[in-house]
C-alpha cells in the first residue's frame, strides 16, 4: 500500500509541472485543438508553400486553436527548425515540435529553438532509450509527448515519465489511417495520462470518436492546411 501510495504522490506532483504546452490542453474549453503547420508529406506530396506560414498561423490564432505543432523534418515534411523561432515571433500559442528525434543532440536543439513540447516516438527507439528522452526533455523543461501507434508501443510509453501520451491513426510504414483503431488504443491508456489523438480528422465525426476514447486534445494536419477556410472548418469539427 505504501508503495501504491508513494507512486500516486510521484504522478500528482509530476503533473504539477508547470509548462505552457500541457498547460493549454488541460485549460482548454472541451476538446484541445492542435493545428499543424507542414508543407509536404510522404504520402500527400506537396500540401502548401512555405510562404503560407505567417499567413497560417495568423489563421490558427483567429480560429483560437489551442496549440501548434510544427514538423521540422526536411527532407520528406519540408519543414525546418527555423520555423519554430519565426512562428514564436507571431503567436503565443505553444509550439509542439515534431520530428523524428533519434539522438539527445536533436533535444538540446529544441531548447534552443524554445519548443514547448517535443515529440518522441516510440516506435523508433528502444524502450531504454526512450525512457532517457523523456527525462531529459522534462530536465530542459520541454513537455515530452510520447506517440504510440500499437500496444508494443504502449508498453513502452507506460515504462515513462512522460504526462502525455498520444496515438497516431496514421501507420507510419503504410500511411493508410484507421481511426478506430487508434481510438481502441486510446482506451488502453491509463486515465491519469493526458491522451491526445492525431491523424484522420477530416470532420466532427473523427473528433467525437477520438473524444469518446477518452482524449483531451486532437492534432489536425493535413485538412487544416488544405482547408479553405480554417475558420470554418474549425467551427465544422468543434464538439
């Protein structure tokens, strides 16, 4: 019992953390919007120009998301970390930074470039690894969020410190999205983690799903940056 007690108090201060990215999903207003900015995609090829930055996140703002997550992975996202800096100098909303973080230096740089959260993915590291990410992360004062996308990966994420646990819909071998599976995924998750949804929403009908699973925030890419009118589009998928 002591030890159930002891690990309790562990997870409450932890989550006591303060950090602007956790911070505006827990504060959020029902479900927490993640609009993304990314240029290209394996998959989706060339999705918008990078002229379109400024102009997007004017756009984000407007239609009062919660956060940003910005890819910085060049070569198959076109994206870069100078985005991060420049997107910092025109909002307040927090950055999550997504990429594919594979050694310690790609942390440091994130502090650098003053990102709030930093995606880890679970899948590409071993568990050992992954457990050392997160605490450094958390030690710079960066918000890990760690991405899952099968019960292996799960298991991983749980061996964590991390607060945040978020579930790709998108296969990153195949890139086919299955939302209800991710959804399947999300229930797994022990309640006292943040859970986030990522991929697939295309209208409200995903976010319900992703919010009856259990999740605090979604993540929107590929459908915020082709949408005409993100306002509106916003105002299609709120719950």
């Amino acid at each position: 019992m002591l030890k159930t007690i002891i690990e309790n108090k562990r997870k409450a201060l932890k989550k006591n953390i303060n950090n602007k990215f956790k911070n505006a999903i827990l504060q959020a207003d029902g479900i927490a919007f993640i609009g993304e900015l990314k240029f290209a995609s394996p998959v989706d090829g060339h999705i918008g120009s990078v002229n379109m930055l400024a102009a997007k996140v004017k756009q984000y703002e407007k239609a009062k998301l919660n956060a940003i997550s910005i890819i910085t992975e060049r070569d198959f996202f076109k994206g870069d970390v100078s985005f991060i800096p420049t997107v910092k100098q025109q909002t307040s909303l927090p950055i999550l930074q997504k990429d594919f973080i594979i050694d310690d230096s790609q942390i440091y740089d994130a502090r650098t470039l003053r990102s709030d959260a930093l995606l880890l993915i679970a899948r590409i590291v071993d568990t050992e690894t992954l457990k050392r990410f997160v605490v450094l992360t958390r030690k710079l004062n960066i918000e890990p969020v760690v991405e899952i996308a099968n019960n292996d990966d799960l298991t991983k994420a749980l061996q964590t410190e991390t607060d945040v646990i978020a579930v790709n819909a998108r296969n990153l071998d195949t890139f086919t999205i299955d939302v209800h599976y991710a959804c399947n995924l999300i229930r797994k998750i022990p309640s006292e983690y943040i859970r986030l949804g990522f991929s697939g929403i295309k209208s409200s009908k995903e976010v319900l799903l992703y919010k009856n699973a259990g999740v605090k925030g979604v993540l929107i890419g590929t459908s915020l940056m082709r949408a005409g009118d993100i306002g509106n589009f916003i105002k299609g998928v709120r719950i």
